[in-house]
C-alpha cells in the first residue's frame, strides 16, 4: 500500500522521521484539492479543484496505524480531525493508488496556498538569502541573464550537477517549440548549479512564468562532485505535452551553456535527444558554432 504526503511528512521536514524506513516511490506527485496553512506549522488539504504537490510512499498496516495516530484519524470516528481516503494520485509514469489524507474541521483552512506545494510555500515565507539553484534548459547558459542585467546574480556557478531518477525533455510546447522539462521516469540528467541570491529567486520565479502556471518551483537532491545537495530549487512544466523540437535559439543556449560543465556523453545525449526530435546533425553541429565566426 502507498501514502500520499503533503506536508510535515515530507522529505527533510519536521515529522518525516516517521518515514524513515518507508521506500520513496515518487518524488514528485500530485492530486486534487486546495492545500491550507493552518498556522500551526502544518498544511492541511481540503478537497477542491486545486493541485496539490507531495510525495508518494510505500507503508505498511503498522506504519500505516502510525500515520492514523499522527493525523488523528480513527476509522468510524465521527469528530476526527483528518479523512484517510484511498484515491488515485498522479506521478509522472501514470496514476498509483494511495491513501490521503483530507482536513475536515473548517479551522484548519486558514490561509489558501496558492503553489499547491508546502516546501515552496515555507521557502517563500522564509526567503533564505542563498539558496542552490539546478539549471537544466536555457539558464544554463548566461545570454539572457546578461540580457536582463541579472548575471551578477549567477556568478557564483558551482558546476555540473546530476540528477538522478529524471529525465530532461522538451515538453512545455509553445509556438515556436518545444522547451525543457524534468520528468520523473527513471532516468539520470544533467545540468549546472548555481548559488544564487533572493534577488535572483524572483527573477526566476518570473521568467519560468510561476504566476501563469507555466513552471513551478520544486526541490530536488543534487550530487556535485560526488556530494549530495539536499532541497535544491528547480522548475518544472506544470501542463505537460508530448516532447516537440525546440527552436534553435533556444537549443543553442542548451548546448552553449552546458559544454563547460556537464560530462561529454550527457553533451552528446543532449545533441542526440534533438537529432532524434527532427533535427538534422548539421543544423546540431552548427548550434555548436559561435554565430559571429560561422558566417
């Protein structure tokens, strides 16, 4: 049996000790309804037509019990403070069945939080001055940044960073193309990590689209030079798309702004991955070349 968790019991938070020994099956998962603070230092989800971000693991009954206990749940129990409901919640590589757990009592519902996804909220409540920053598509490369006057903020470049258990893909489709993604489906990826400043944050915030619902803000465990980097902020696609061809430009900017940092093979899987796509080895080989000199 799985469970579905939203808040405290999440990965680094405060009550996620209690899943300590329950294996991880998805990271980045998600289900109907609207997310709460309750101003007590835990989030409670009502149902509704919102998003809701969390994570999905695999319990047992006593675990299960355990978990009973924490949200005040007995089963039958008329005044209890929380539902456990059996119900599909969404993953990257389909639905999984797991059990949720729903508010009931209306003071519960304080403040609505409109990311759907606890870990952000607090980060946005707290606003750290620094933070890591996994860059994946287009910000790996400092064009647009320049472009911005925002690349004082991204000077401090740790390096490559892998990623495992994702995959980069190009399913965020626009006009022109497609744009970059992760998708949780097994794989491993790459990608440049930079220690940014708040500053930097809501620049981010605003050019992955946050507020339109284009991207949203997630955290992710990042390996650098063989160290593991707990909670680093990235972006991925909200509504997704089967993978389309990305415009040049923006392939460009991919390719130019990971070569001095990732591994030559994840280079080459990502000049495959647009070969495969539909673009032809010249046009990939050309990409490669600086614009002022190629003419």
């Amino acid at each position: 049996m799985n469970v579905f968790v939203y808040g405290t019991l999440r990965r680094y938070e405060e009550n996620h000790s209690l899943l300590k020994d329950a294996p991880l099956q998805y990271e980045q998962a998600w289900t109907q309804g609207t997310l709460y603070d309750t101003g007590n230092g835990y989030p409670a989800l009502k149902e509704g037509e919102g998003t809701v971000y969390g994570e999905i693991y695999k319990i047992n009954e006593e675990l299960l019990a355990k978990l009973d206990e924490i949200e005040d749940y007995i089963e039958g129990r008329e005044e209890n403070l929380y539902n456990r409901q059996l119900q599909q919640v969404n993953t990257d590589r389909g639905p999984i069945e797991a059990f949720v757990y729903y508010g009931l009592e209306g003071k519960l519902f304080q403040t609505e939080i409109s990311s759907g996804d606890w870990k952000v909220h607090r980060f946005i409540q707290e606003k750290p001055e620094r933070i890591l920053y996994f860059a994946y598509g287009s910000c790996m490369d400092d064009d647009r940044f320049k472009l911005a006057k925002v690349d004082h903020h991204f000077k401090k470049c740790m390096g490559a960073g892998s990623l495992d258990g994702y995959s980069m893909k190009y399913l965020f489709k626009v006009a022109d193309g497609g744009r970059g993604d992760i998708i949780e489906d097994g794989g491993k990826m790459e990608g440049v990590v930079y220690d940014i400043p708040q500053d930097a944050v809501e620049y981010l915030f605003t050019r992955e689209g946050v507020a339109p619902g284009w991207y949203r803000a997630a955290f992710v465990d990042v390996v650098i030079g063989g160290e593991v980097y707990q909670d680093v902020l990235t972006f991925i696609v909200k509504t997704k798309f089967d993978e389309v061809l990305p415009p040049e430009h923006y392939a460009r900017e991919i390719l130019r702004g990971s070569l001095p940092h990732v591994s030559a093979a994840y280079h080459s899987k990502l000049q495959q991955q647009l070969i495969d796509l539909g673009m032809v080895e010249e046009q990939v080989k050309n990409l490669l070349k600086d614009p002022e000199t190629s003419e």
